[in-house]
C-alpha cells in the first residue's frame, strides 16, 4: 500500500513545492514509505534543472552592471537600458538607428543577450536585428528561458516579441527546432519543429509536430504531432497536449519484470476533448495474466477531480483488482490564507478480484497541513476519517488515519526519513486486499544514498509495532542510462524481484 504518496501529493502540492505527481523519475513502488526519498530526490532534480550555467551567470552580473552605471534611474515603460560591443560600431543619438560588426555582443538590463558577426536595429524602438547567425540568451523575469542559436532573428525587446529561423536550443526544460520560431512575452511557437527533453547529441526519443506552442513550465500543444525512438517512427497524432506542472510519460511504454507476473509492457494514453475534459488508457500486456488494461474519463476543475473508471488496476504490492465499472469523485483544497488543505474524495464501483465480487463504496475526508521546515527537516502531517462499506458481506469499516514523516536531506548524496502510518483498514477486516496493508500500525524508515550523478540506492524499512515485527526491507537501485532509467527493486522479506526501465527527463 503505497501511503506516502497520497500525504506527499496532498502537502507538497499544496507548498507547490513539487506538482502532484510531479516529474516521471525517481518514483518508488514502496510500501516503506520511500515517497519522501523520491520528493527529495525530485526537489534535487529541479534545482540542477533550473541552476544557472556560467554563461547565465555572466549574463546576469552584465545585466547588474547596467543597472549600476545608469546616468539616470530607469523607469517602467522606458526603453529597456542596452550596452553594445563590438569591432566596428555606429550609434545615431537622434532615430536611436545603430549598426554593429564584428563579434557583436548586445546586452539589455532585463537580462537579454544577443551575439552575431553583425547586427542592426534601434534603440528607440527596442529592435534588434540579426542578418546572419546568431546566439540568443534570455533570463529575463516572467519571460521563457530560452538559449537559442538561428538565423535572420528580429526581436522586439519592448514587446518581447520575434522571430528567427533554422533555430535550435533550449526553451525552458525542453531542447527544440524548428524552421521558424516566433517568440512572445509568455510563450513560444515552432514550426515545423522538434522537441524532446533528453539533452543528448543525439537524443534517444524526440516529439516532431507541423507547429509546436510552448508555455515553458506550464503547457505545451502539438499539431500534427509524431514521436520518434531515435530515429525510428512509433506514433502520431493531430493533436498532442501536455500540462507541464504534471509528470506526463504517456507517450512512451514502460517496460518491466516482477517475479509475479512476469515480463508487462504498459502505456498511457490521453485523449483530451477540451482542458478540463479528457479520456484515459492505461495498456497493460504481461507473459503471465496477458491483458490487465483499464480505460475511463476525467473531468477536473477548480480542484474537483470526477473519475469514471473500468479495468484492471494494481498497487504496489502487485494486487489486483477488476473495476466493473466504477466512479471517482475528489475534491481538494486550502483553507483560506492557512497553510492546511482539505480533501473530500468519494468512490464507488463493482469491484471484483479472485472470486469476490461486491459493490465498493468508500468515503473519506481529511485534512493535511504543509510542510513543516526547521534546520532542513521536512514534516509532513496529514489525518483522514474513512468509512467503507461492501455490498458481498454487508461490512462497514470505519475509523481514523494518521500519517506523520520526518524527512532530512543531509547533503547532495545522503537523505533520510522516518514515520508513523495508521490506518483502520487492513486485509484483516476488509474484503478486499487492494491497496491495504496486512496490520494498522506501522513505522517506517530510510536512507538515500547517490553514488554519483548516475547512480543513487536507496533502503526502506517497514515496521509492525502491534506485532513487533519487521515486515518489510525493500532494496532500490535507480540507474540512469542516457536518457531512459532502470529502476531494480529486490523485496527481502518477500524474497520479490522487480525491473522496471522507462523514458524520463535527463
């Protein structure tokens, strides 16, 4: 039963510290509470991907250095403060018109930079204009972090609008081409362009599409869209969306081995009728039980979240249950300006597995508060009151849940975490054992360790203290290989082996 990962959505999500189910990498499959190593691992991840690179940096301390030696103070609305250099250069003072040779370097206060062999433009009018090749750097607040290299570029740096072509670069945390790019203050358009977020020379997957709209960090809309395994074709659509706050892996299979069932390949699709309406697969083929697929819909708004659900779904114990079909209604959010949030989530549904089959009907309400940081320790609080009822027994089970994680990134390569779970539900008193752990009371712990920038294991400890027992002992070996990642999972108690290998961010 995975228990960290509803308490890490709900609190995480609500500090914005990491989107609910944020970034498709590092994600264990734990009954140990090894979510709080991932959302570490994960912030680790984000930081690297949004630290500064020594080009950046210089950037940035030109742009300070501008703002410095202003003769006079620079007010919104102005012509945004620029510094030319170069061999040969000609300034006109009255139309603002300047022409510029030879290692061109041009700098604007709002951390803006353009470098050619030659360059036009004029300053009154904030225009920019690059004949032949030339390199665009921008860190500009609010605008798309972009480095590009093209040609023929035009830029407005008033309006923060352009265009350049046979460009290529990096566009927030997406690498891109394309024959034309057109650039406005919030996004970014690509025709006839590429995109993929694996840096390699040669990437491993890669996205084509006729046009490509990107809102760095937050979406991304592709036309007539077709995806790439290196250079092989597997795929197209007339139309690809991707929300760019949420881990979104849908395009690539997923490829594993358990000692349960066997090799599986698996895939989600999602097939949006408009932003808050869309449809879902989730193909799942393995050598043992062969098809174990589930397909619904989902309607999310304002923090309402409506599931239709039918298929064959799985927890992390390798449990599986038929939905037949079956309903999902969840509400979140904050209370007010506090640092809590609330949920309301209801379902019910035909479930069957083996050979019980009965009506599921469960209903939860809980509260959860955001992370709670001192000395660079993370807790985590969270409580929910559940009622599940079932229809085959005419059973009702009733009572409280609490979830306390103490989690600690003690440098770049060692983290830590340890917590108490309780619930009411268990296998003991339930009909069903998906999603559900053996006993109530359980304490769990952990370490982290990265070995380099390519490795990273990972122990966790699950702990039954009615019983006394040691329940659980998971090993974790994450590997990162170019641009994909293979995930090894060895259960001791259970004497279970897992391998799961995926596409991911680089």
């Amino acid at each position: 039963m995975r228990i960290g990962s509803k308490l890490l959505c709900a609190l995480a999500a609500a500090l914005s510290l990491l989107p609910c189910g944020a970034e498709a990498v590092y994600k264990s499959s734990t009954d140990t509470g090894a979510d709080i190593l991932d959302y570490i691992e994960n912030r680790r991840r984000l930081e690297r991907e949004n630290r500064l690179n020594e080009e950046q940096r210089q950037l940035m301390k030109d742009a300070s250095q501008i703002k410095a030696h202003l003769r006079q103070p620079w007010e919104q609305g102005q012509p945004v403060p620029v510094a030319f250099e170069g061999d040969e250069l000609t300034y006109d003072e009255q139309t603002g018109e300047f022409t510029a040779v030879g290692k061109v370097d041009i700098v604007q206060m709002d951390a803006r930079r353009f470098q050619s062999e030659e360059a036009t433009g004029n300053t009154q009018e904030q225009v920019v204009r690059i004949p032949d090749r030339g390199h665009m750097l921008q860190l500009t607040p609010n605008a798309p972090r972009v480095t590009l290299d093209g040609y023929h570029t035009v830029y407005n740096y008033g309006s923060q609008t352009g265009t350049m072509e046979d460009a290529s670069g990096k566009a927030g945390s997406h690498y891109v081409s394309g024959k034309r790019m057109e650039f406005y203050p919030d996004k970014i358009v690509i025709y006839d362009g590429t995109q993929t977020k694996c840096g390699a020379k040669n990437p491993d997957y890669h996205l084509s599409a006729e046009k490509i709209e990107i809102w760095p960090g937050k979406l991304l809309k592709m036309y007539n869209m077709t995806y790439w395994l290196g250079k092989t074709k597997i795929g197209s659509r007339k139309y690809y969306e991707q929300d760019l706050t949420k881990a979104d892996d849908t395009l690539y299979p997923r490829v594993g081995y358990n000692s349960e069932n066997g090799v599986y390949v698996e895939q989600d699709f999602r097939f949006p009728f408009n932003e808050h309406f869309w449809g879902n697969l989730h193909a799942h083929i393995e050598t043992k039980q062969k098809v174990r697929s589930n397909a619904g819909f989902a309607y999310a708004n304002r923090g309402l979240l409506v599931e239709g659900l039918y298929g064959y779904y799985s927890d992390s114990d390798n449990v599986w249950v038929q939905k037949e079909p079956g309903l999902a209604v969840n509400y979140r959010q904050r209370i007010g300006t506090l640092p809590l949030n609330y949920h309301l989530n209801y379902e019910i549904g035909h479930w069957r597995a083996n050979s019980v089959a009965s009506t599921h009907q469960k209903y939860e309400i809980g509260l959860g508060r955001d992370p709670i940081i001192f000395h660079g320790w993370l807790l985590f609080l969270h409580t929910s009151y559940t009622i599940t009822k079932e229809s085959a027994n005419r059973s009702t089970v009733r009572g409280m849940n609490y979830d306390a994680v103490l989690g600690k990134d003690f440098d770049q390569k060692w983290a830590g975490y340890f917590g108490y779970h309780f619930t009411k539900n268990n296998t003991k008193n339930s009909l069903f054992r998906y999603s559900l752990d053996d006993y109530s009371k359980k304490l769990m712990t952990g370490l982290s360790y990265r070995m380099d920038n390519l490795d990273r294991f990972v122990v966790g400890l699950s702990y039954d203290t009615e019983n006394m027992t040691l329940k659980d002992v998971d090993y974790y070996w994450y590997r990162d290989i170019h641009c994909s990642q293979l995930v090894l999972r060895y259960r001791a108690k259970r004497k279970q082996w897992q391998i799961g290998w995926q596409f991911v961010p680089w």
